[in-house]
C-alpha cells in the first residue's frame, strides 16, 4: 500500500514539475524585454504559469487541511491538544487587537500617509504587528528556556 501510494505520489510530482519547467523553458526562451513590453505576452507566458501555480497551492493546502482533519477525527487526543492551541492563539489574537492602535499612519513631518487613514485597516495591520512581536517574544523565551533546560541537566 505504502510502496504504490508513494509511486503515485512520485508520478504526481514528476508531472507537476515537468508543467513548470515547459512554462518556465518557455518564459525564458522569449527574454525579459520583450515580456516586460508586451501585454500580450506577459497574458499568454506568465499568467498561465501564476494560475498554474496557485492550483497546485490550493490543491496541495486543500490536501494538507483535509489529511490534518482525518488524522485528529482518527486522534481524539490530538484534537484536543489542536483545539486548546488554537484557543491559546485566538487569546493571543484578542489580547494584541486589544494592543493595537488605529490611528492615522504619519510620515516624518507629522502627515497622513495616503492610504494610511485611521481606521479598520490600519486597526488589523497593527493587530498582526502586535500577534507577530508576542508569537516572538514566546519563541524567543521557550528558545532561551530550552538551552538553559539543556546547561542545567549536564
């Protein structure tokens, strides 16, 4: 079973690869002029190979959601540990939405940056500013936690 799964993958894999090498072999053979200069071109050469690529991104994440569900449905224990992680990140969410500042996005000399209003926006950008700094600062601290775990119990 394992053996024929991981032929068909392999096959699967070896067809995805010889598509965007035909693309990129063909995105090549015309040069970066002439593609940067024609719409035309740029339509018929590069937006087959974005499209292209974003289906086999979403195939492959559909993949990866659908396999990750069967395998915690099968798990009931590693459905728990999942849904209590994903509860720690949405308090996490909460508390830098919370954090977050919506006010106006300001230049050097004190002016509203085009696009940069006060509002929503603004409002969740900063909220992913704040979730990036504290997901962070907990790996900085588990790293350090780690390595001194490891000095202590030499």
């Amino acid at each position: 079973m394992k053996s024929s799964l991981s032929k068909i993958l392999s096959i699967v894999s070896g067809v995805i690869s010889i598509i965007a090498v035909y693309f990129l072999i063909r995105i090549i053979m015309e040069g970066d002029d002439p593609i940067i200069e024609s719409v035309d071109l740029q339509n018929s050469l590069v937006s087959p190979y974005i499209k292209f690529a974003t289906f086999v991104l979403i195939i492959t994440a559909i993949i990866a959601v659908v396999f990750s569900l069967i395998n915690m449905i099968k798990n009931p224990k590693l459905l728990v540990r999942s849904l209590i992680s994903i509860g720690f990140l949405a308090v996490i969410l909460v508390i830098s939405y919370m954090m977050a500042s919506d006010a106006a996005v300001l230049n050097v000399s004190g002016k509203v940056l085009k696009g940069g209003e006060a509002g929503s926006v603004s409002k969740w950008v900063s909220t992913g500013i704040w979730y990036s700094v504290i997901l962070g600062g907990i790996a900085i601290v588990a790293i350090v936690g780690g390595f001194l775990k490891s000095l202590v119990s030499k």
